[in-house]
C-alpha cells in the first residue's frame, strides 16, 4: 500500500540521518530512492484520479448479515446568528 511504502522509506531516511540532520546515499541507493519517489508519485495521482464505481445500495439481508450497521444520523448543530453588526448584502 502507498501509506506502507511512504512509512518504510521515512524509516529507512530516518535510520540514515547523521545528528546535523544530513543524508548521503551512494549513487545506486540514490536511484533506487529516486524509483520509488516515482512510483509512489504514479501511485497516489491514480488514487487522486480514481471515482467512485456507482451508488452502494445495502439490502435488508446486508444488515442481517452483521457486517452492515445502520448509523443514526445526528443533526449538525447550527450556531445562532450573532447580535447584529454583519452587513447584508
């Protein structure tokens, strides 16, 4: 998953960091860091441009089942106007 393959190279920069905070790497790691950067980048611009199938439509035997909750829906609270001051357009 791209959230493991971010964290593992964080991990890995991490764990080669000197304590000024410098990071060297010899020419072949520096193209294998480069490789992933990109693919990750390819990654996250197919998630980015990904949309959604169609409407999910859950049957009485889905709730049935236990996999599928029915959520209450809680009404936002909607803050009152203040005393006056605003303008109106």
């Amino acid at each position: 998953m791209l959230s493991d393959d971010l964290s593992n190279l964080r991990d890995w920069i991490d764990r080669r960091v000197d304590q000024d905070g410098i990071l060297t790497l010899p020419a072949d790691l520096t193209g294998v860091v480069r490789f992933m950067l990109r693919d990750m980048t390819r990654t996250a611009r197919a998630l980015e441009a990904s949309q959604i199938a169609g409407h999910a439509t859950i049957t009485s035997e889905d709730l049935a089942s236990g996999k599928v909750k029915r959520l209450t829906i809680v009404p936002r609270p909607v803050s009152k106007p203040s005393g006056g001051g605003g303008s109106v357009a």
